[in-house]
C-alpha cells in the first residue's frame, strides 16, 4: 500500500508544496537525452512532475502509480493529457515497449520485501525494449541520512492554495537497517491533524548490482547525484536482449 502522503487524498495536494524544490528531476531528463529515448514509462509518478517534464520535451510518457490520490493531482495539472496516466504499479503493467523507464526520489527505496523489488525490477525489464534502459536513485547506506534527518529541524510550513496555512511536523521514529521509519504529522487551519508514516530499505550498491543483474538488467553506469553528492548513486541499467 502506499504512504498516506501520496494515497490520502488530503495530503497527496500537500507534496509538490512542501516538495517544491525539484532540482533532482534534471538528471533523468539528462539521461533520456543521453540514450536517445523516445518512450518512457515513468514508474512511482506521483503528482507526475517528471512525467510533464519528459512530455514538454516531446517524449511519449507513460506514468504508473499505485497512489490513486496522486494521480488525481496529476490529471488535474496543465498538459496532463499528453501522458498516459495508469493506476497500479510495475507488476501490472498491460504490454508496453519503451526506451527508458525512471524511478525517481526514494521510489526504489519503497520496496521493503526482495520479492516485491524482484517483481518490480522484472517488470521494468518486461516493459523495456532490448537496449532499453533504467535509470534509479539510491540513497548510500554509508552515509547515514537518517542521523541528518533526526538531528535537523524537520518541521515546516506551507500555504497551501485553497486550503490555507498547513504546518508539518517530521520525525525520524526507527532505525533497524536496513530499514528506516519516519513520520510526518500535517496540521490544518481547521484543526485537523493527519500522519503519514513511511518506511525506507537502504540497500547497498551490491545488494542493487545484484538485483538488477538477477531480474535481466545490466548495470552499465553508476554515477554521484549531483543534487545530493556524496549521498546518493544514479545507477543506469540496460535490457540487453
């Protein structure tokens, strides 16, 4: 199930709010350059920022996500009709063939169980042409994010439009590596409170190597992301046949 941030219809509006800075979508709109794509599926799309931008580049777009509020927020944005929006996820797919799929944020983060990341990763290779690629984010176990996200002052506020001002509390409420918990509780103008609870997996670079190589997927590039350098790997990977 997704998190509540995304799947609650009150707080899927809040994410491109209190989310605004999107300096990490560049990289993915790099690499289809990079590999000539024409035909992207962008899998975990969210509110489909990255989705709208990959469209505004004259790409064919596919946006997949098991959040339906999300995908309401997506639909409702301008030029959203240039993208095929699905509900589900990469499990679900019905038969595509494109170039490129993205993961972008912490999406590869999300799968908690191997057999769900193995499913999700056979997926992909599934809908991915022979020499298509994919492209995913993963935060460095090595860097401990989690000691900076509890030290740190979480907590802000938004206003958001048509609702007001929205405050958010943040904390970091467990640490079993590989797994990491953390919790955000969203105030409204009118009193009510919502939580959203999330649950990352910090896989290390192998244990990604590994996974992709066992669902049909060569890793071909690994890279710094160059929004949080030192922190996270871009890992490219190709359908060879």
């Amino acid at each position: 199930m997704p998190d509540p941030i995304f799947a609650d219809p009150r707080l899927a509006p809040l994410y491109d709010v209190f989310d605004d800075d999107r300096a990490d979508l560049a990289l993915y709109r790099a690499v289809a350059r990079e590999v000539g794509a024409r035909r992207v599926l962008d899998v975990g799309c969210g509110t489909g920022t990255l989705a709208l931008l990959l469209a505004d580049d004259g790409l064919a777009v596919t946006g997949v996500d098991p959040a339906a509020a999300s995908l309401d927020v997506a639909r409702a944005k301008p030029g959203a009709d240039r993208v095929t929006w699905l509900h589900g996820d990469a499990t679900t797919l019905p038969p595509l063939a494109v170039d490129l799929v993205t993961m972008t944020g912490n999406v590869a983060q999300v799968f908690l169980e191997d057999a769900d990341w193995s499913a999700t990763l056979r997926g992909i290779r599934a809908a991915l042409v022979p020499g298509g690629h994919v492209v995913l984010k993963t935060r460095r176990p090595e860097a401990r994010a989690w000691e900076t996200w509890a030290a740190a002052d979480r907590g802000s506020e938004r206003d958001v439009p048509g609702t007001g001002r929205v405050v958010e509390e943040f904390a970091v409420t467990a640490v079993a590596l590989p797994l990491v918990s953390f919790r955000s509780v969203f105030r409204f103008p009118d009193g009510t409170e919502v939580t959203s609870a999330s649950t990352l997996r910090f896989r290390t670079l192998d244990e990604v190597r590994t996974s992709l190589a066992d669902a049909g997927l060569t890793v071909v590039d690994v890279r710094d992301a160059p929004d949080r350098p030192g922190l996270e790997h871009v890992v490219l990977a190709r359908r060879d046949d």
